[in-house]
C-alpha cells in the first residue's frame, strides 16, 4: 500500500560492505539500503530515522546517492544525532526534521591508510574528493545566504550544531522535544569533540555490591 510509510532506522555505524555489518552491531551498508528500497514500489513514502556517529564515507555517499534517487517521498528524522556521514545521509531527505536539542556534525572525511608516498598522494585527492561531494550534499540543503566556503569552514572545523542552529544553516525543520540521548559508535575516537557517553562510574561501591547480589539471586532462580 503506496499511502503506508516505510519506516527505515540508522540506529548504528555506516560501513562499507555487507560482510562488515557482522563486526558493528546494527550497522547499514549500501546493499541494505539497496535491497530495503527494492521491497518498495519506488513511489512508497518512507520515514528515515537517524540515531548514528557515522562510519564509511564511502559507504554513507553510496547511501546517500540511493535514497536521494527513489522517487518516494523521503522524510528524514534526526532522532538524536547525525555525525559525520550519517548527517550527509539527513541530506538525503525531501524533508529533514531535527529536535532542537539534536546535533548534526559535519567534519573531514577520515582513513586508515597505509602505503608508500605515491599511495598516500592518492588517498588525499580520494579524501578531497569525497570532501566535495559532502559540501555539495550540504549546499544542496542549505538557506540560499549561506554559500559553499561557509559550508567547508565548519566542514574543516569539526562543527557540532544543534537542531535549533542547524536551523540557521540548513533547510531543516526545527521542533521541540528531547533527542535520543544514547549514541554509541566505533568512530567517536576519531572525532575531536565526540558526544560524552553516560556510564555507571559514578555508581559508589554499595551500589555496585548490591547490582551483584540482585544478579546473583537472579542467577539462583533460574
């Protein structure tokens, strides 16, 4: 039913390949995203929910280019946050929809390499390259007073912009509420401002203590 809407979730890393999709727990690829809108009639409307740190700009282009060609409507959620790549794959949307308490992140494309001089020459123009297409995805999407160099500055900057001003830059529909707060990625080491990660350190030792017996006492009643 064409008046029914696809619900499709980006809740974790982008990668590359569908093999590597076993190593990042709800990780997308391009074949998943390739096989989810061949189930479609390419005129289904879909919601787009993203909740991601990013992962393989090469991966998250390719997804990118594929929801950017279905011919559905497209409606793009920024559930909590869109780093990196996954705030390219936002673009992707008709419409994109961020809380004010949201972030979008839009940094430089990143690689592990290794390799001679002459190999290192050529990952940089590669990197330099994808680094066009993300600032044209952006561009794409944003209001018509903010131009391409605006774009590449917070690009090279590492910015972390909240739904409210992303608002500022971007064709986005801002509203209320709270975010998903819990985001969890392989690539936040890579970035220089990562989101801080709640964690149970702040537990004192009683509370740690009575955690175990809880489990314990669980443990005897199975």
């Amino acid at each position: 039913n064409s008046a029914e809407k696809a619900k499709l979730y980006f809740y974790g890393d982008i990668v590359s390949s569908t093999w590597e999709t076993y190593f990042f727990e709800d990780g997308k690829c391009p074949q998943d995203i390739a096989e989810f809108l061949g189930d479609l009639d390419n005129y289904q409307a879909i919601e787009i929910h993203i909740n991601s740190g990013g992962g393989s700009v090469h991966g998250g282009l390719a997804i990118y280019n594929l929801l950017r060609h279905y011919e559905g409507e497209k409606v793009a959620y920024v559930d909590g946050l869109a780093a990196s790549i996954a705030g390219v794959i936002a673009m992707a949307g008709d419409e994109i929809i961020v809380p004010e308490t949201a972030q979008i992140m839009l940094h430089k494309p990143w690689m592990d390499y290794c390799g001679n001089a002459d190999d290192f020459r050529r990952a940089a123009e590669s990197l330099d390259s994808c680094q066009e297409t993300i600032i044209a995805a952006y561009l794409q999407r944003a209001k018509p007073d903010i131009g391409r160099d605006q774009i590449e500055e917070m690009i090279n900057a590492e910015t972390w912009l909240t739904g409210k001003k992303a608002g500022d830059y971007f064709d986005v529909k801002v509203e209320a509420g709270e975010p998903l707060n819990q985001c969890t990625s392989e690539f936040f080491d890579r970035y220089k401002n990562p989101p801080v990660i709640p964690d149970d350190s702040h537990l004192d030792e009683n509370q740690t203590k009575n955690q175990i017996e809880k489990l314990r006492l669980e443990l005897e009643l199975l």
